[in-house]
C-alpha cells in the first residue's frame, strides 16, 4: 500500500520562523487515495545539536599508513511527540479515502538557541508525521523544517558590555643586541555589545619607532565556533572564521598613525555560550598589524557579545567623540586629535626620553602593558 500525501504548513507563517517561547501552531493534511489502517498518526518536534569532524593520525606502531577517526558528539534540545489521531496502543482504525486535516499547537521552550548551519556543527528542528500501523511499526511519511531565533537581550547584560574596551601592546622585533626600537599599537572600541546591522568604531593609535614598517591594520570580526565530541572520546576543536573585515593603511618607520575604522556587523547568530556541552558561538574584534619581512604580525584581540536586542544606554555613531588625547602618547607635542593623519618622529626625544628603555631584549618580545601620561613636561612611566 502506498504512503498517503503528506503536507505540513504552519499558521500564518509560511517560512516557518519562530522565537524561542512562542506557540508553533499549523495543520498536517493527508491526501489518501485508498483505505488505511492505523493504530494512529503522530506529529514529532525534534531540536538537535550535532557536531562532527575527523582527524587524521598516525597507525599503531607496526601498521602502515595513517588512521582517520571521526569524533562525533550530540544534544537534545526538543523532543515533543502528539497524536493527531488515535494512539501508539489504541485498536487499529480505518481512515477514509479522501483529504484528513489536523491541527496542531505547541509552546516552544524559551531556552532553546538559534537554528544554527556550519561544517562542522549544526542546530536543526523539524517536524515529522508518522503513521503507526501497529504497535510494533511506525513509518515516517512527512517531514519538514522550521527555525528558531533565540533573543539575546544586551541589556540585561549592560554594566559589563556598555563599558569601552581598550588593547594595547609593544613589539620589539628581534632580541639582545640585535633588538629593534619599539612598535606600539593601541586599538579602543565604545562599548562590547552589538547586534547585526550596527556598526563598531574602531580607533587605531600607532607609534614606530622600529626599522619595520607596517604594510596595513586589519580589522576582523571572528566567530570563533567550539565542539566537544563525546565519542569516541572527549575531545575539542574550535574554528576561527572571520565573518567582516576592514582595512586601512599601516605606520612606516618612524611615524605615529590614528585611525578610526568602522566595521558594519552583517547578520549574525547572537552569541551562544549557555546551556550546551557539546557546541558554543562567541565572537572576538581582531587587530592585526601586518608587517615587512620574516617577522610575526602582532595582533591585538577583544572579545565582544552579538545580541538581537540592543544596548539602550548606547550612542549612536555620529554621536561619538574623536578620543581627547591618548594617555598613552609618549611625545604629547607631537599629537593632534585629526583622524587617519600620520605624524612623523623626526625630531622626536630619543627611546630614553621616553621611558622605554626597560623594555626587554630577551627571547619574549612582545608585551602588553599600560602607559600612564605625564601632566606637563614630566616623564611618561610605564606601569
């Protein structure tokens, strides 16, 4: 005997988008060109997490060639399942030939997370119908999918992400005798809380006094993806995948550079670090210097939180301010507060003027530090 037609639709929704909390409400309808005996027809909601990748690694000792192993790991987040018509246990019924419509409504639990599709791992939900034509045989006969959008309201959070976020960092390239002047490079954000379609302000201060030059600042916005598997044994993963991107030029030697860079967010899911063991979404502003020759570009990183609801308490860009004058600036008369100007070292007081003759020469030549700005005429000390 043939399956019967099977069609789901969902009220007033034809894309079959809902937020966590809200009622999914619709009909299945059968189109049944014969007789059919059930015991009964059921609808199941299914919400899962899954996550897989595979690795390759060496044989035993003794075996040739090299061994791929799948890690795989998996987490329930819905799992609903209501009778249309009869039961899994009830007598066997005949339904007619014809079209059977049923309606259905369910509360979607608020804590469930965005629908979610990546390489490696994947938030999904579905409907499925099924006939169960005895109590020993079910057989699925409609399926289809429908997407969650989880809020993430900032506000809730806003003492901690209302806050501006600051990183800086000094680059010494080489070492010991053969060590370089200072690279320094300081890159400040408003706030740490965002939602898509806002736009970050990013402003870039760079001193070079080393003998490399900086090609260009890039500006990145990473998701960072973590999974951990749980066959077949523990282990985790995490993907950096950069998802906006901006650029403006570097600082040659001997200059001093200030940027602001914008960098519009696109649609994004909103940070997810709660309630799953196996998979978490976070999201972190990267700066990188990148620089002449064999040498490491430095990076500066900060970690910022992607909502649905935004911040109440914050400005809206063309309400902010170019930065007074940076604390850290060890040639205070050289600086102006012009946006995206260079300003150049020529006749600027020597590395020990500037009380950075402490910085080390060892094997580890990169240090992050705050510099604190003298009033008048005094010197900068470094903390």
């Amino acid at each position: 005997m043939p399956d019967p037609e099977c069609h789901i639709r969902f009220d007033n929704n034809p894309y079959g988008v809902y937020l966590a909390g809200q009622i999914l409400a619709g009909q299945v309808e059968l189109r049944l060109t014969e007789v059919l005996n059930v015991v009964g027809v059921s609808l199941r909601l299914d919400g899962l997490t899954e996550i897989e990748w595979s690795e390759e690694i060496e044989s035993a000792a003794g075996q040739p060639g090299r061994k791929t192993t799948r890690y795989y790991g998996q987490q329930t987040l819905l799992n609903s399942t209501s009778f249309l018509c009869g039961s899994s246990v009830g007598p066997v019924r005949d339904l007619a030939i014809g079209t059977h419509t049923y309606h259905f409504s369910c509360e979607l639990p608020a804590h469930l997370p965005t629908s979610f599709e990546g390489y490696h791992a994947r938030i999904r939900y579905t409907a499925k119908v099924s006939l169960h034509r005895t109590k020993a045989r079910t057989d699925p006969i409609g399926q289809t999918s429908f997407t969650v959008l989880r809020h993430l309201n900032l506000n809730e959070h806003a003492a901690v992400l209302v806050l501006p976020t600051k990183s800086e960092l000094t680059k010494v390239f080489c070492c010991g005798p053969c060590s370089s002047e200072p690279l320094y490079i300081s890159a400040q954000i408003p706030r740490c809380g965002y939602i898509p379609g806002q736009t970050i302000v990013i402003k870039i201060d760079a001193v070079n006094r080393s003998r490399t030059r900086v090609i260009e600042f890039r500006i990145k916005l990473i998701q960072k993806l973590c999974y951990a598997s749980q066959h077949p044994t523990v282990e985790n993963r995490s993907d950096a995948l950069v998802v906006a991107e901006s650029r403006c030029s570097g600082v040659t030697s001997g200059e001093v550079v200030k940027h602001q860079q914008n960098l519009l967010i696109p649609a994004l899911p909103p940070t997810y670090t709660d309630g799953s063991p196996v998979f978490s979404i976070n999201y972190e502003l990267e700066v990188e210097a990148r620089v002449t020759g064999p040498n490491i570009s430095p990076r500066l990183a900060m970690p910022i939180t992607i909502g649905t609801i935004a911040l109440e308490a914050s400005m809206p860009k063309e309400k902010l301010k170019p930065l007074t004058k940076p604390s850290w600036d060890p040639f205070s008369s050289q600086h102006t507060d012009i946006i995206g100007t260079r300003i150049p070292l020529t006749n600027i007081a020597r590395r020990s003027q500037a009380g950075l003759e402490d910085i080390p020469n060892g094997s580890s030549n990169v240090r992050l530090h705050y510099i604190v700005h003298r009033k008048s005429d005094e010197m900068c000390e470094e903390n």
